[in-house]
C-alpha cells in the first residue's frame, strides 16, 4: 500500500466516524489492537469512540494535519465540541471545548493496529474553568 493509498484509507476511517458508522470499523480495525500500549478488541475500541460519542454528540474528528510514512500515519485532530455528559473525566459544564488530540497508528494489513494518543487535556481544563471560555 502507497502512503496515498494508506492516507485515502485512513481518512475514510474518518469518515465512518464521523459519520457514526461505528460497524463499518470492522474495515479500518484489526480484530485486536494497542491502544495506548494496552491490549483491546476492536468492540471494546468500537464501544470507547462510541462511549465519547455519547458523551459528545457534536464530536467531529477534524484531521488538519497528516503524516503518512510506511504503514504509520500521524496525525493532528482538532475538536471544537460540547459535552452533554462526562467526557475524559470531566463534567459538562455547557462550554464548547476546543482541543487538540496528537494520535499515531501503525497498520497491519491495511487495518488499525496500534494506537498511541495524547489529548490536551490542559487546553480542556483551562476552558472548563475560565468564564471567558468559548
């Protein structure tokens, strides 16, 4: 698989997501895979992104910048979302939240396996506290 094919193909990955497709990741996503350096199944990975979903009805992955190189794509996810119910350990509090998710994948076969991600959490809890918060 070229880089562009695997971009194309992780982008359509997106794409499910954000179109709420969540079956369809039996088609991005190995039958097991690392996320975060632990040991999950694709329904546990499936029900995670599913959990935020609920979480966060309004959640948008919005891929602005993508590093392919081999079967790794690197990726920088920008979110601009409300949660209604506890999303990351935080309670809602009404406030949209606007940050950034840094997540790296290694493919096997064409599919997910292995996730490593890191989310601004900072960027989250000083917005959740501010009054000027967006």
């Amino acid at each position: 698989m070229t880089n562009a094919d695997l971009e194309t193909r992780y982008r359509a990955y997106l794409e499910a997501l954000n179109g709420r497709r969540l079956d369809d990741l039996v088609h991005y996503v190995q039958d097991e895979l690392s996320y975060n350096g632990e040991t999950m199944t694709r329904r546990q990975y499936r029900d995670m992104i599913a959990a935020d979903i609920t979480a966060v009805p309004d959640l948008y992955f919005d891929a602005r910048i993508v590093v392919v190189n081999g079967d790794e794509v690197a990726c920088r996810l920008v979110f601009d979302c409300t949660p209604e119910h506890e999303f990351l350990g935080f309670p809602p509090n009404g406030r949209r939240v606007h940050f950034a998710e840094h997540v790296f994948y290694r493919f096997r076969d064409g599919r997910i396996a292995a996730v490593s991600s890191l989310i601004d959490r900072a960027a989250i809890v000083a917005q959740l506290r501010s009054d000027t918060a967006r």
